[in-house]
C-alpha cells in the first residue's frame, strides 16, 4: 500500500512537469506578438469611439446637456439661464454645456468680436472720425456722449467698447475698420467662420436688437478664446477704470466705469475673474462672458438669456465646478511614447522612416484624480494644415469628450537629445547584430528561469503531496516512538531511584 502512493506521487510530478512546458515556451514566444497585438487594437477602439461619439444639442431645460458616456464625466450644476458654457482656454475642452447651440440674441456681448476685428486689422494709434450716424443712431443705447467729427484713437475707442459698453464708439470704430457697417459686419462673419463658429450672423458691431443677428453660447465661447490670444485685449478687458482724454470738440475728460460686477470690488465679485462683457436688451435679456484663472488654468464661462444678477449666480457656480473638478495635465510630460512613420506614408514628405515627439506646451483637461493614463488617444496623419501638412496631431478624448491635443514633432534617427527613444530601431551594424544576439541570450535565459521557477513549483507540490498521502502512517509512526520514550524514561527514572536506595542502605 505504501509502495503505491509513492508512485501516485511521482506520476502527479511527472505530469505537472510534461503539462507546464509548453505553457512556458507558448509564453516565451508570443511576449512580443501580444504586445503589438493589443496596440493596434487600442488605437482601433479608440478612433472608432472618437469617430462616433457626438454631443447632443438642446438637452433638459435648467439642467446641463448629457451624452451617453457622461458617467465618466462629473456632472455640473443646474442654471437659471437658457444657455450656459464653460471652457478650457488652452485646450478649447468643454467642461460643462447647456444648449450650446442654441441661437440667441447676444446683445452688447457682440462687441468682444468688433474688439477683435478691430485688434487684428488696425493700429491702436490710428485716428477714428465718429460719423453723423453714430452720434444720432436710433435707439442709441449705452454710450459715451462722443461729438460728430471728433477723433479719438482707435485704442480710446476699444476702452469705451468693452468698459461703457458704447455703442457710438462701436458704430465709428466699425465705419473706420470696415468702411461701412455692412463691410464690418462682413468681416465679422468672416472671422467668425475662420473661429469655427457654426451658429452665428452678425449684422452690427453693438448687438442692438435685430432679427438677423444671432449667436450662442458656444461660437462666443470660441469667440472669446480667440480674443484672449491678444495680450491687448487681455489688457482691455481687465481694466476697472480708464479716462479718454480730452479732445478738440471735448475740454473734459470722458470717465468710464467696467460694467462687469464680477471683476470689481461688491457682492459678486469672483476670486481670479480678469475679463469679460456684460450685454443686455429687453429681447436678449441678460447676456455674460467672463473669463477666470486658478493656479495655471484660465476658463471662459457664456450664459445667455438670463433674468437680472441671476447671470452673475449661475456664472460662479460654473466657475466653482470647473476649478474644483478638473486640472490641466502636459502632454510632454506625460506622453512617453513615440510613434514612428514608415517610409513613404506621408509622400513625397520623407523617404525614410520618422519617429515623433509632442508638442510642447500642450495640455489635456481631466478630471481630477482620473490620471493621464485615462485619456484615449488617436493619431491623425493630416495635421493642421491639411492633407500634406508637414505635422501629424495627437487628439485625446475622454468620456466622449475632446480634451486636448498635440502636434507631433518630425524627429531624424541620430538626433541626441531625445526623450522617448525607448524603442527606437537602429541601422543594420555589426554591433547592432551583437546587440541582438544579446537580446536573444537574454530572452533565453528568461525562458530557463521560467522553467526553473516551474520545476521548484512540481517539486514543492510533490513534496506537499507526499506529506499528504503520507500523513497517517508518519502520525502512526510518530505516537509509537513518543510512546517509547516514555516508557524508556520511566524504566530509567525506577532504575535510578533504585539505586539511590541501595547506596543509601549501604551507608547506613
């Protein structure tokens, strides 16, 4: 009986050993296979999902607009306004939307465009001639009391736009740039479809009521992050309190206060908010821009058709959820891959194999705490400037969001200064060959240690086994040695007091 669980022992041993080989040398040769094999099916899954995830227009009324992948997105807060955004500066990453889409009267929000027309297409020190129909528009509105005839600089001009709100300096800053109001609004639209805005005609530079002139909360989003590329309107738009001065037809100064409560000292000021245009009509109702910053990242919030200070209200609540639940993350620092292009892909560009690197100073916008490694990220071959552009573009997504972008950077083999060069292939050299002989002697030494660690394995389990099957018998063994030695101690114990006694009786 014992002989026989000995040899189920062994038998136990030998197939553990015959069945684990093959599991180790499948293992050994298909490391690098798998590998490549779930790259390209990462990088397959995630152009699929970018191609066909879409942002659904309009959403809830008084809620923010939700797609299907939201759950991987921090929902935001509820507003009193019709419309609302918020979004990333750097990145141009949608934070939160509610009927981004939707076209509204914009009112005097309008004017951040006639500012930016205005900075790309003359010089601040230019002379403005305010005409007769500036001076006596119908329904004048907000403005600055300026005189037919008087000349004011082109920068005075952009200081009563965006702090009064006047419209009088937007009609003859509009007539100096454009030639007329219907050439300025031309080049307004113009612009605006350079911007990418896809909701929007304008037909004025003040936003006073008419039908034809709409826009929405996302294209003066995109807007905005247009504008704030111009260290001049930065300049502008954060200013509190400027004075035009005096001219030839005005003896005094012109004071103007900034309109935005946001910016100034009061019940609705906001820590970190350094730009912006309020507008207001009785169609439009309350429209606002306001751009904030929190340690290294800028937000422009839109909320449109809003009822009183109310906009002020949904606008910090916005602001609130986009500083507390999302960071800025660098795409340099944290990319550590590279890509390379074979030869002939992107011809007559290169004849040779390329690697890339990422742009830097780029960012992506997550989620806090989510970490870079969540971001899905798809390469597209074409670039910015087309489809023989001499740059490829790293866009990344998240819950069905574009969260940011790169450019990747043409790098030649040889080049030293490079960071992800991990993988890179050199040229067929003789110590190149030594190299890969070396790779392979270290690939087969990691094969044996696999089978090192798989025969130390079968031997534990054998001699586990052993143990198992032979328990019984080595308790059985067990009690009757200790059962022995008792008996011995005893017999030892008597023959000693024994003699204890007699030696004891001799004495006496």
């Amino acid at each position: 009986m014992k002989y026989k669980k000995w040899w189920i022992c062994v038998g136990l041993t030998v197939c553990l050993m015959v069945g684990g080989m093959p599991g180790v040398v499948y293992a050994e040769n298909s490391m690098e296979q798998t590998g490549s094999v779930e790259e390209n099916s990462t990088q397959r899954a995630d152009t699929e999902e970018i191609e066909e995830g879409s942002t659904e227009e309009g959403g809830v009324e008084g809620s923010a607009e939700k797609s299907s992948e939201d759950d991987l997105w921090p929902g935001g807060p509820q507003i009193v306004g019709e419309a609302g955004i918020l979004m990333e500066v750097s990145t141009g990453t949608i934070l939160y939307e509610k009927n981004i889409h939707q076209t509204y009267y914009p009112a005097s929000i309008t004017k951040i465009l006639t500012v930016l027309v205005a900075i790309e297409n003359c010089d601040l020190e230019e002379l403005v001639t305010v005409p007769h129909e500036a001076v006596y528009m119908e329904d004048k509105g907000s403005h600055i009391a300026l005189d037919e005839g008087e000349q004011i600089t082109v920068k005075d001009c952009l200081y009563g736009i965006m702090l009064a709100s006047a419209n009088d300096a937007a009609y003859a800053l509009a007539v100096h740039v454009g030639g007329s109001i219907d050439g300025f609004a031309q080049m307004m639209n113009d612009k605006a479809k350079e911007l990418g805005c896809v909701d929007s005609h304008f037909t004025n530079p003040h936003g006073l009521p008419d039908e034809n002139h709409m826009s929405s909360a996302y294209d003066m989003a995109l807007i905005t992050r247009a504008a704030l590329s111009h260290d001049v309107f930065r300049e502008i738009a954060s200013t509190t309190y400027y004075e035009i001065p005096a001219t030839e037809l005005q003896k005094d100064q012109i004071p103007m206060s900034n309109h935005h409560k946001m910016l100034t000292a009061g019940k609705y000021h906001y820590e970190g908010a350094f730009a912006g245009k309020t507008g207001y009509t009785t169609v439009a109702l309350n429209t606002l821009v306001t751009c904030a910053q929190r340690d290294d990242m800028e937000l422009i919030c839109v909320t449109m058709k809003t009822a009183g200070k109310q906009v002020y209200v949904d606008t910090a609540s916005l602001f609130d959820f986009g500083f507390e639940n999302f960071e800025k993350v660098s795409i340099s620092e944290e990319e550590k891959g590279y890509r390379e292009i074979a030869a002939g892909e992107l011809e007559p560009l290169c004849e040779r194999t390329i690697r890339t690197l990422p742009e830097e100073g780029k960012y992506v916008v997550l989620p806090k705490n989510v970490g870079f490694a969540a971001a899905e990220c798809s390469l597209s071959y074409t670039g910015s400037n087309g489809a023989n552009a001499d740059v490829a573009c790293l866009t990344y997504s998240y819950g069905g969001k574009e969260v940011g972008s790169a450019e990747l950077l043409w790098q030649d083999y040889g080049v030293d200064d490079q960071v992800f060069d991990t993988r890179e292939p050199e040229p067929e050299t003789e110590s190149t060959t030594e190299e890969a002989q070396d790779e392979n002697t270290k690939k087969e030494k990691k094969g044996k240690w696999w089978l090192i660690a798989l025969i130390v394995v079968c031997v534990l389990l054998t001699a586990g086994g052993v143990v198992l099957v032979c328990l019984p018998d080595v308790r059985y063994n067990l009690v009757i040695y200790l059962s022995r030695m008792r008996k011995y101690s005893r017999k030892r114990r008597r023959r000693r007091k024994k003699a204890r006694d007699n030696r004891r009786r001799q004495m006496r």
